[in-house]
C-alpha cells in the first residue's frame, strides 16, 4: 500500500510539472516578456493568441547593440502632444539626446519624458526613447520600437538595443501607442530586441 502512495504522489507530481511550460528566453529581459506576454493579468495579446502563446520571437543576444551614448540634457523645451495609433494625445517632453557609434557608424536620438508618468510612484525618472531601423516591416514591427530608460547621473548613458520591444498595438490594435518621431529614424538595420510579432 506504502509502496502505491508513493507512485501515486511521483505520478500526481510528474504531470503537474508537464502541465507547466517552463518561460522561454535566453536572457533575464526576454524570460520577463515572455513571462508577462503568457500571464493573463499582464499580455496584450488578444486572448486566442495567448491561448497558444510559446514565446515572442527575439533576435538573438548581441553585444554589439549594447552602447554606451553620450547623453545631453535638452534646454527650454516646451511640452508637446504626441501622436499616437488612436485620437489620444500624451503630452511628452524632448528631455535630452543621445549620441552613440553602432558598427563604425554615428547616430543620434531624442529622449522623451511623459509629463504624466513622471507624477507616478516609481516613474519619476523614467525615459522614453522611440526609434525606426532599416528592420521594421520586415524582421521587426513596421511602426518602429521601444527602449524603456532611466535619467542617468552624468553625462554618458548604456542603451541597450537588445531589450527593444514592440508597442502592445503590434498585438492587439485596442491599444494606443506613440508614433515613433521621424527624427528618431537610423539608417541601418538594428537586429536586435523583439522581432515582428508572427501570429500562430
């Protein structure tokens, strides 16, 4: 009888640990989104296609897209509505730029800074850097990406283009999401960060 129990139990525990997938990623940043696309409470996924959701499709981990930019604060700039994929306007602020050398090459973006996240616990030092490559419509989403930041102490600043994620309207158009500025366009391809989203 002991000896029953006891293959019972193996048995109960074996199948509770094949009903679980294990979260999918190579790196801290892609088991997160992955972990957040899967969970209910958090995805943006449309329910039928978080219902056969494995994980989003990343370009693999290249250190080459981690830089480190030379970081200026903007001066006297004045709040502007962004435009976004519905009527909503959010008003951000150009807080800065960022110079940086990708594959021997120079470029430079804006950073913004979202006049209402800031009044939020937590976001007080939150910036926001949109930007388009030579990527998006093909291996990346059409309408560009995202880079989520923090203001930095000094005068220099890492992005990392691998943590480069698609606004939530890339999967489900309920969404409102910024149009990325034209200005924050680079002239090469960025692989790296979050691909275009394939539905299953």
């Amino acid at each position: 009888m002991k000896h029953i129990l006891i293959l019972l139990l193996f048995v109960s525990t074996l199948s509770c640990g094949q009903g679980k997938q294990p979260v999918l990623g190579e790196t801290d940043f892609q088991r997160e989104m992955n972990a957040e696309y899967k969970d209910a409470s958090t995805s943006p996924l449309k329910e039928k296609d978080r219902e056969v959701f494995k994980g989003l499709d990343f370009f693999k981990f290249d250190s080459t897209y981690v830089v480190t930019a030379t970081f200026t604060k903007a001066l006297h700039e004045k709040p502007f509505q962004m435009k976004t994929t519905t009527d909503r306007l959010p008003v951000y602020v150009k807080y800065g730029e960022i110079s940086f050398s990708l594959k021997g090459e120079t470029f430079k973006l804006n950073v913004y800074q979202n006049q209402d996240l800031i009044t939020k616990e937590g976001y007080e030092d939150y910036l926001f850097l949109p930007f388009l490559d030579d990527t998006n419509g093909d291996e990346s989403y059409g309408g560009g990406r995202y880079i989520d930041m923090r203001i930095p102490s000094g005068d220099t600043i890492i992005v990392d283009f691998n943590s480069a994620y698609n606004p939530y309207c890339a999967y489900n158009e309920k969404y409102s999401c910024p149009i990325v500025p034209r200005e924050n366009y680079l002239d090469t391809e960025v692989r790296a960060g979050v691909k275009a989203f394939k539905k299953e």
